[in-house]
C-alpha cells in the first residue's frame, strides 16, 4: 500500500512538471514606448556628377571624343589629392528622328567627390568648358556621421530608460525589466541641386554652394515590463 501510495505520488508530480513546461513563462505588465535623439549636422562633403555628350553620325568617332574628354577630366581631378574621382555608366544610344535612325548619342559621367568644396567647386568651374553639370549635392561624411550617431545613441537609450523608470513609477511599480529593444538611425537625404545646363565652350566661373546642415537621428523603439 505504501509502495503503491509513493508510485501514485511520482507520478502526479511528473504530471505536475510536464503540465508546468507546456505553460508559457509568467510575464508581467508589458509596454511598449519608444524614445529618440536628435542633432543638426553640417554637411562636410560635396558631390558633383558631371558628363561628356556627343551626337553625330559616327559612333566610333563620338566615343573616341567622349573618351578624350572624361579622360582629361579624370587627369585633372587627380591632380588634387583634396578630390575623390570615378567613372560612371557609359552609355551609346540611336537617335530617331521621324521614327528613322538619324544618328548616335553617347554620353559618359564622372563622379567627384571632395571635403573642401572650394577645391571642388573651382574644378567645377575649370571642367565646365568640356563638361556639362548633371548634378550638385552635400552631404555628411561617413565618420562625422557614424560619430554623430554613437552620441545619439547614448543619448536615446538614456530617454528610453528615463521613460520606463516613469513609467514604472506612476503605475506603482517596483520596477522593470527590458524586454525588447530596435535601434534605428536615419536623417534628411536632401536631393542634388538643380543645375541649368551651361554650353560647354569656354570656362565657366565656379559655382557659388552653400553647405547647409542636415539632421541626423537615432530612433529607439521597445517593450518593457513592469515588475509588480
């Protein structure tokens, strides 16, 4: 009878511990909130993109032309080590006039890039008499904006924790523990600055630019739940 009444016991604390794991953890009051931080940030870093165009009948002699003026272009940027150069997409397309072939159009770009924009901007200028502007644009360098946004993000996970200890305080908690939490970092894209197409036959003066700023933020997004 013993032995039996210890086997019944085993057992229904087996059925106990299986009936336990099945069961979800017990949680608390759950929250979700969310916090951020924000700053103004000078643009540091210029962008020109900038084009070679011919059309004509010829192709080959078009692209040797369009070659000519890219590869000038490129030697004179590099010749400033303050400017960052790349070619871009190089494109050979029909022309149609009256639903008939009536030529060719081929066309390159160049990208120059430069933290000292009235370097970049007298470039400009100086290839403006090969070269037509397809766009201007600032925008903020990779270090200045990974260090901007380490500081916000100090800044934002300090809010976020202000917020659920308030939180926890005026619902008459003793606390709470973080559940989840989604860091997210965005700012202003601003788009390039029109340019009004110059003719490409003498040198052009530089371009009169105005850095500007643009906002950086660090938004913080979780759950917390509120100990009782």
């Amino acid at each position: 009878m013993i032995k039996q009444t210890a086997v019944t016991l085993l057992l229904s604390l087996g059925l106990c511990a299986a009936q336990a794991a099945d069961e979800p953890p017990l949680t608390y009051d759950r929250v979700s909130l969310s916090a951020n931080a924000g700053q103004e940030v000078n643009n540091d870093t210029l962008v020109a993109v900038m084009y070679a165009q011919q059309e004509g009948n010829d192709a080959t002699r078009l692209a040797r032309q369009v070659n000519k003026q890219i590869a000038g272009a490129v030697e004179q940027a590099k010749a400033n080590p303050a400017v960052k150069v790349q070619t871009l997409e190089y494109n050979t397309t029909p022309v149609y006039r009256k639903q008939a072939l009536s030529g060719w159009r081929v066309r390159q770009s160049v990208r120059l890039e430069s933290r000292d924009a009235a370097v970049l901007s007298q470039l400009i200028g100086d290839l403006q008499a090969n070269l037509g502007v397809s766009s201007i644009a600032y925008s903020v360098s990779p270090e200045l904006r990974r260090q901007v946004e380490d500081k916000l993000i100090a800044e934002a996970i300090a809010a976020f924790n202000a917020r659920a200890a308030m939180i926890s305080s005026e619902m008459q908690r003793s606390g709470y523990r973080l559940v989840a939490m989604n860091i997210d970092s965005s700012g202003y894209q601003p788009g390039p600055i029109p340019i009004r197409a110059m003719a490409m036959e003498a040198k052009t003066a530089a371009p009169a630019l105005e850095a500007g700023t643009r906002r950086v933020e660090v938004n913080i997004s979780g759950s917390i739940e509120l100990k009782p």
